[in-house]
C-alpha cells in the first residue's frame, strides 16, 4: 500500500467469495475506515456493501439516481421500485 493513502478504491470485492470471507474483508475495510482512509467501494452486493458504509449512491444508466445512507436508500421508493426491487430487505 502506498504510504499514508488517504482515498482507496476497491473494485466488487465481494464478488465471488465466500460468506466468512466476506466478513473478513469487511472487518479490514472498517479497520481502515476508521484510520480515516476513505474507501470507494463498486458492488453490485448490495447487503454486504450497505453493511459497511456511511454513504452509498445508487447509478442507473450511468448517472446517479439518488445518494443517502443505507437506511435511506433502502426505504426510498424509487430506489425500491428501479433497482432493489419491492422485496429487498436487509437484516439490521
């Protein structure tokens, strides 16, 4: 790692691993959150990214649809109905 980074960007780091891994990578990331690196994450594992941030945007078609915390981009209607569809629920 760079020395003394202050931004990183991870590319779907939960694609493809498994469910403890996923713990383990999530426990690193708020480790490092909380050395105030900020970290720029892409995922389409919605749960396991919401889990762990502070701020989340959602993009369709390319431009941001809307941003907010993860309760309230879970609860957004909109959001709701274009990309987490009705069902979606997260176990908080």
């Amino acid at each position: 790692m760079a020395i003394e980074p202050r931004y990183m960007l991870l590319d779907e780091p939960f694609t493809g691993i498994d469910p403890r891994t996923v713990e383990d990578i999530q426990t690193i990331i708020g480790d490092l959150r909380n050395e105030n690196l900020s970290i720029l994450i892409t995922d389409h594992n919605v749960r396991e990214t919401l889990q762990i941030t502070d701020r989340a945007y959602i993009i369709v078609d390319g431009r941001i649809l809307t941003a907010g915390t993860a309760q309230e981009l879970t609860s957004n209607e909109q959001v709701r109905r274009l990309y987490l569809g009705e069902k979606f629920q997260m176990d908080w």
